[in-house]
C-alpha cells in the first residue's frame, strides 16, 4: 500500500521510530537516576544515614568538645522523643 501517492513521505517513519525508542531509553535513564537520589524509607531517612545517624553525631560532638555531659543528655532524649512521637 502506497500512501501519499507515492511520494517519499512514506521514507521518514523508520526516523521517527528510532526517535521515539531512543526517547523511550533516555526517559528510563533519567527516571532510574532520579529514584536513585531519592530516599529510601518512609520516615525520610536515606538508607545511607539510617536512624541513628543523629546519635552518631551527637555523640561525636560530645566526644570532641562542642557540648557538655548535660547537653548531651539533654539532645539525646529529645532526639528520643522525637522518635517515639514518629513511630506512633
């Protein structure tokens, strides 16, 4: 079958098939990048830090100097509530 009586319109779709499959591949690629720099949980947290990320730092800053004994405790049980209020 003929279209457009035989003229060389016919000749391009082979063109706009392969745009539209490499669209096709380019739009996987960009979606996959983007879910990689997403988080991973539900709470917000990425699986790189994890839960405990806070923790690690305030005892870090316990452990260099920045705060006291009682600051710390201060942080680490409101960092604690804060955990339990998320939780439920």
């Amino acid at each position: 079958m003929w279209w457009c009586n035989g003229s060389w319109g016919h000749a391009w779709w082979p063109v706009i098939m392969l745009m539209g499959v490499f669209t096709v591949i380019w739009l996987a690629m960009m979606a996959r990048t983007m879910s990689h720099a997403m988080p991973r949980s539900h709470t917000g947290e990425s699986e790189r830090h994890g839960p405990d990320m806070h923790q690690r730092i305030l005892a870090h800053r316990l452990g260099s100097g920045d705060i006291d004994i009682d600051e710390y405790e201060r942080l680490r049980d409101a960092l604690q509530r804060r955990a339990d209020a998320a939780r439920t």
